[in-house]
C-alpha cells in the first residue's frame, strides 16, 4: 500500500519508525509540506519516494493508495476534504477537525464516496484497549459507575497551542485523550450508551483558548465521566474504572503501560487487594495499531474503522463543540 504524507509534523517524526517493521504492507511513496525543507529531510531521512511541492499535486497522484494529515488542527478540513476530492482514503490526526459541522461534513462526503476516513486517536486501536474491555466484560470489579482520567504536557510554549486559528488550547490537544477513554469504556457493555449530559469549566489564555479544562460527562446508564487536562505541567496522565466491587487502574491513559485490578478484601471491606496487573507491550512503540488496522480494512474494501468507527468521531466532536462554546473559546465555530 503506497502512503502519502501531508504535513512534515513532529508527530509524523515519531511515527516514521513503524513502516520499517511493515515494509510487505507499506511503501513510502510521498510527503508534501509548506516547508519543503522539512519535507526533503524526511525524504532523505525515511527513504520516501517522492517530495510534491504542494498538496494537490500529491493528491492527485493514482498511484497512492492512502493519505496520512498530521497538520495543525485547523487544517484538516481543508486537507480532508482536498484527499477526499481525489478519491483518496485518509488517516487524519486528532483532532479530527475544530469542529461538529466540519467533521459532518467531512464524514457525509467520505461516506457518499465510499472513501475510507479514520481519525488517529492511537489509544482506541491499541491493545490495552482489549485487556481493559476483558476486564470489564469479566465482571471482575462489579457494575462499573465512575471513570476518571487526566492529561497535561508542559506546552504552552507552543504557538499552535495558544493560537485559537490554530485549533488552540488543552481540549483539542490533549482533553481528547482522557474524553476519549472515558468513553471506550463507558461503552464497554452497551455500545449504544449515548452522553446524555456534562458540565465543564476552564481556565483560560490571554488568548482565550483554554490553559486548563475539567469538566463531567453523564451516561444514560448513569455512568458519570470525570476529566481534565492541561498544558502547563506533566498530570499523572493515570485513568481510574470503578465498579462495585474494585477498580481498574491505567497507568499512562495516553499510551498505557501498566494496567492494575484492585479488588475489595472480603474480610476488611475498608481494605483493597491488588489481585491482577499487566505490563503492556507494543510491537513498536504503539502508533502501528492505525495504521494496520487501516491496511486491514481498506485492503477489505471496508470504509470505516472498526476501532474508531467515524460515529464515534461525531459523537466525540459533538461533545467537543458543545464545550468549547461553553467555556467560551475564540476556536469555537458557529
């Protein structure tokens, strides 16, 4: 499968490194930047075929099979759009754009042409996200009525991060994350367990874009979601599922690492065992499960991604949206 890059990211950077593991699958076939400059370093650095000056030149080529955006968030409308004009299938970085009526539209046009169109949200293709859901399914720590998760990176030196044009602040960059868990698991048991309310405050930039989110989300089930993140300091970045009877704890919810089951003692019922944990391993480094499970489908003429299916990306966008007009960010659309 031949894959076309827009963007010359720090993010695709990071990313590079799994093709040389999957090289039956993937040929590096073409990168387009603004900054062509970039854009031949990773030629040179990746082996990739080809530099296109510009975007519709790339797009244009039949010879690419799938386009992988990792440009500002601002632009993945845009960009987007432009690959699906081509009739190209599309891998675009979170988040999937700034947002609802963007990304509906997006998907209306992905679905009308029969394209396939994922949202890279790494955590939801990973295999933690198994190992969790057995958990879960197992019953191990009983009905399940809280979850909580935190992210923050020390980033508010970034331009993009405090620009509103550019998709700036904490919700988009890095609250995605925690929102995006809560929700895997929320519908662990019942995939059709819709938001049906949330609450959200922040604390915002000079350039009103939010330094600092925290906010609720409330399940029809009557799961409640706690969250926050930030881009001033390094959080905990730990996430919690409590049933019950126990809880589950995720060390790293961005890119899990350890996963732990605390069960109640049957005689202390003030006192939690920790009965299960497990290490979790990757073939790389984490970022191959989108890319594969891509491959997968597309080779399968499938249009949607199983792990990311494009209504949970509205669904999450939806909620995003509503927040970002709540808490009165200059990136909200009308």
């Amino acid at each position: 499968m031949n894959i076309g890059f827009i963007g010359a990211s720090r993010i695709l950077e990071t990313i590079m490194p799994i093709f040389s593991k999957y090289k039956d699958k993937f040929t590096l076939y073409g990168i387009s930047s603004h900054n062509l400059e970039k854009a031949n370093k990773f030629k040179e650095k990746y082996g990739i075929s080809k530099v296109f000056e510009n975007y519709e030149d790339l797009v244009k080529d039949k010879n690419i099979d799938l386009v992988y955006i990792s440009t500002t968030i601002n632009m993945h409308y845009d960009n987007v759009k432009l690959c699906l004009k081509y009739n190209k299938n599309v891998i675009v970085e979170k988040s999937f754009t700034t947002s609802i009526k963007e990304a509906k539209s997006l998907v209306n046009l992905a679905r009308k042409k029969n394209l396939y169109l994922q949202e890279a949200i790494w955590t939801r293709f990973m295999p933690s996200r198994n190992i969790i859901n057995k958990f879960i399914q197992s019953n191990i720590i009983g009905d399940i009525y809280l979850i909580e998760a935190n992210l923050g990176y020390d980033i508010s030196y970034k331009e993009r991060i405090m620009d509103p044009l550019l998709g700036g602040g904490s919700l988009l960059d890095v609250g995605v994350y925690p929102i995006n868990f809560i929700d895997m698991f929320a519908r662990t048991i019942d995939n059709k367990n819709e938001i049906e309310s949330f609450n959200v405050n922040a604390k915002m930039t000079s350039t009103c874009v939010d330094e600092t989110i925290c906010g609720n989300i409330v399940y029809q089930n009557g799961i409640i979601g706690n969250f926050f993140s930030t881009i001033n300091n390094l959080t905990t970045r730990d996430g919690y599922i409590y049933g019950k009877d126990g809880f589950i704890k995720v060390t790293n919810i961005n890119n899990p690492e350890l996963i732990e089951i605390y069960k109640r003692n049957n005689i202390n019922s003030h006192k939690l065992d920790l009965v299960s944990k497990v290490k979790v391993k990757e073939e790389v480094n984490g970022y191959e499960y989108e890319f594969l499970e891509a491959y997968k489908m597309i080779k399968k003429k499938e249009t949607e991604s199983i792990s990311m299916p494009l209504n949970d990306t509205l669904r999450i966008m939806t909620l995003m949206d509503k927040m970002l007009l709540k808490i009165g960010s200059k990136v909200y659309k009308k």
